[in-house]
C-alpha cells in the first residue's frame, strides 16, 4: 500500500485510535499488505476485522499482530491490540481504497464488468499492460466490496495502472466499487444471464452494469462491445468518450478473419485506428478473441503500441484458477477444467470449444449445476443439454443436474451406449468420478463445468492428475 500513518488512517476512517498513543501512531506507518485474512498479515500491514456470517474478524487481532500488521482496523477496542475503531469496518475499508486512488494522482484505473468473462479479462489486461509499467490486478475473483478495496490497497507508489473487476448482485452495488475506484476508463463485456435470478430480468442486469460506464467523468474512455446490443446502449448513459469493440463492421476495435485451431485457440486479424496486424492466442476459447479486443483497446489507449499489443496478447496464458484450464495427461486423455463458475453463456462458450478442440476424439461434458438462475433455472438448464446434443457431444455426465440431463433426452440424446450423444445423471461428484475413472480412455477430451458451489473444479483437478497404476 502507499505508505500511511496509522494516525492518518484514523482520520481517513473516521476513526478512533485505541490500544495507541497518538504520537507514536503519527509515527507508524502502514506500508504493508492490507488484508481481511489475519493469516495472509505481514510486516507493516493492517488487518481489517469483518464479522462474517461465520466468524468474528476480531477473535484473530493477535495473531495478525504476531505475523506483523501494525494495527487493526476494528469496530471496537481489544486488549493489548493497537486499533483504529470505526462504526463500520466496510466503510472504513472504502474510504481506505479511495484515498489510495486519491493519493495517486497518476494512476490510471481501468474497470471492468460483464456477466462473463470478467475473470479472464482482468487478467489478460493485467498481463499486457505489465509491458507499460506496473501494474495492479485483482487475485481471482476479487470483485465485490470487500475484494475491490482489498485490491485498491496493493497500489504503491510506482504503481501506474490498477485493474479493477467490478461485480454486482443488484442495482448499485457497481456504483458503490466505483465510489472507491472511480475508473479513467470503463469496460463492459457482455450483458447475459448470470444472476438472473438476483436481478430478475436481463434489463436489470444491463441498467446494474451501464452503472460503470456512467461514473465515467467527461476525459474518461467507455470501452463497449459492439456486438451485444444491450452493453452498446450503454452509449448513451455516459459523457465519455466511446470505443466499440467487437466483430460488428462498425466497431472501431475489431477483429476480422477469425480462425480456431484444433487446440481450440483463436487467431484473428486485429483492426484498429493504429492499423492492423495478425494476433494469436494462447488462451483455449473462440469466445477470447473478445476479451482480447477489449484487452486491445483499453492497452491502446494508454499508450501501448500496436504491435507490442498483439505481441502480449499472444504471449499471455491463464493466470487465475479453473477458466478453461487444459492439462494433457500422459495417457492422452485432455483435461478441460473451467469449473469455476457457470452460466448459459459461459456454458456455451465452453462448449464451442470442447467441440473445436474434440475433432476426431470423443468428448465428455461433465457439466454441474449453474446457481442463481431465478424461476427459469430449469429450462436455462435443459437448453444447455440441448446444447450439449447440437455440439455433437458423445457423452454427458451431468451431476446433480437432472433437468440439464432431460433437456439433452429432449434433445434427441438418449441413456443407451452407441448413440449420437449418451447422458449419465449422477448425484454428486464422487459418482461422476468412479464413472470417467472406469469409461475415460486415451485420446478423450473432458470438459468439467458448473457454478463454483458445485465442486466440479475439485473433480477435475482429480481427473487431471495422471491417472494412478491399480496395485492389483
């Protein structure tokens, strides 16, 4: 973090200095991470004491102590423990991050949201502005209102572009990760069906995700995908500058000539304002060629050349856990691991590429459960199965799945072995497990794909480990 005083912390808080002479906390800095995890504390950090559902932050004070942290910021004092005590450690926190970005006055925020892809944006965004300078990113998934500010405050002073992923569950929670971060330029992806159930319809999800763009000021840059209608609306609700990205002949971003490899890699022609030129890349999954355009755009407009853009582009690989992870086993057998989290459209992603890359092999889906689907959960799940039999899928395996199942039988697929695609419905995990143990041969290609809360990411780091000799 930007080196503070632990008095200044107080009085950017709004809090109270306990357990400390307030001379010796004008005296101290923090300049170390700032953590919510008392066993990730280290020298020079502050721990931040959240009260979950499950745990009192509080109870673990000592021992990020013991690690290093030189204070806690808390909602009330404990014994023997330096503390800023504020009415609400989630306010304290956001006026924390925001004073990070206000005390950098070069840095350059980029912001990014969508129902999908998030993820892996923000991490090919990260990768390709590394060549500019250093350059902050969310770890995993850190999207919320406790990952934002815990990424706002791994800024330093050398640090000159900060990639903040933006998620939302309702209207206005982007607005608020925007109160902390307010970006210099805005990324919307795409506009689907993930957390329909929490939003209710896919307007509201696009009136959640236009709240990025609308905080840009009027110098600020809207970075927007073309080809989906809602996120190109979103034109409309900011003053910023706008840049269209995408396939559309109009996108001032674009990619032409687009061509998917039997590894299920995209290579594309990069047309832009600057020029053009060939890119190649080396994540699994045509639908990266977007998130690549994106990726182009926001790296253009800070200053990144051209060509250097495509070279970064290419050199990337996955970064973050369980998106589109590929591991071939020494017995032939390719593992597809992108089980992070899951819905329609990051289903159907994953399934163009399992059928891409399953060219002459069999291919299995194993495919969980997509959460947060609302009343239509059901039939978003049987036209995944649909899906699943119109990709040419030999073998279904869907876990604690029973409508994904029914909607590929619908489909056409049926239970019996030697047909065009054949469904197992499993109860849970360990079932589908001593099923690919016993079925999986070599030259297969599995996917393994469901919300986080399923644990097929679990599954398929088992399945990926090179299968083991029977003793017997």
């Amino acid at each position: 973090m930007i080196p503070l005083t632990l008095a200044e912390v107080a009085t950017i808080t709004a809090g109270r200095l306990a357990g400390i002479d307030p001379d010796a906390a004008a005296r101290i800095m923090v300049d170390g991470p700032v953590v919510t995890d008392s066993r990730e504390a280290g020298p020079g950090g502050l721990y931040v004491a959240r009260v979950g559902e499950h745990a009192d932050g509080h109870d673990f004070a000592a021992g990020a102590l013991a690690a290093g942290a030189v204070a806690v910021l808390a909602t009330r004092p404990l014994d023997g423990v330096p503390c800023v005590v504020v009415d609400d450690t989630q306010d304290g926190f956001a006026a924390l991050a925001r004073a990070v970005v206000d005390r950098s006055p070069a840095l350059a925020v980029v912001g990014i949201t969508g129902s999908s892809g998030k993820t892996s944006t923000k991490d090919l965004l990260g990768t390709v502005l590394s060549r500019l300078g250093p350059t902050v990113a969310p770890e995993g998934s850190y999207n919320s209102e406790v990952g934002v500010p815990l990424t706002v405050c791994r800024v330093t002073p050398d640090t000159r572009f900060l990639v903040v992923e933006m998620g939302a569950r309702g209207v206005g929670h982007i607005a608020y990760l925007t109160s902390m971060a307010p970006p210099r330029i805005a990324v919307v992806l795409n506009v689907g069906t993930a957390h329909l159930g929490e939003f209710g319809s896919r307007e509201a999800i696009a009136r959640a995700k236009s709240e990025l763009p609308a905080a840009l000021a009027a110098t600020g840059v809207a970075v927007l995908n073309a080809d989906d209608d809602a996120v190109r609306a979103m034109a409309a609700v900011t003053e910023a500058r706008v840049v269209l990205v995408g396939e559309a002949a109009d996108a001032h971003v674009r990619a032409t000539a687009v061509q998917v490899d039997d590894t299920g890699r995209a290579a594309f022609t990069l047309v832009t304002p600057a020029g053009e030129v060939p890119v190649a890349l080396g994540l699994v999954g045509r639908h990266h060629v977007g998130n690549a355009l994106a990726v182009a755009a926001v790296a253009l407009e800070l200053g990144l050349p051209l060509a250097d853009v495509a070279a970064a582009l290419g050199a990337a690989r996955p970064v973050s856990r369980w998106r589109m992870e590929v591991t071939e086993r020494p017995d032939g057998v390719t593992v597809v691991n992108d089980a992070y989290n899951a819905n329609p459209d990051s289903m159907s992603a994953a399934l163009a590429a399992l059928e891409r890359m399953g060219r002459g092999r069999r291919t299995w889906a194993v495919l969980g459960t997509m959460l947060e689907l609302g009343p239509d959960s059901d039939a978003l799940h049987a036209g995944v199965g649909a899906e699943v039999v119109a990709r040419g899928v030999q073998e279904l395996v869907a876990v604690g799945a029973a409508p994904l199942a029914a909607g590929a039988l619908a489909a056409g697929a049926s239970a019996e072995p030697g047909t065009a695609t054949r469904v197992r419905s499993v109860p849970d995990a360990e079932a589908a497990e001593r099923l690919l143990r016993a079925e999986l041969a070599p030259g297969d290609v599995a996917l393994f794909k469901s919300s986080r809360d399923a644990g097929l990411r679990w599954l398929g780091d088992r399945m990926a480990a090179p299968p083991t000799e029977d003793p017997s």
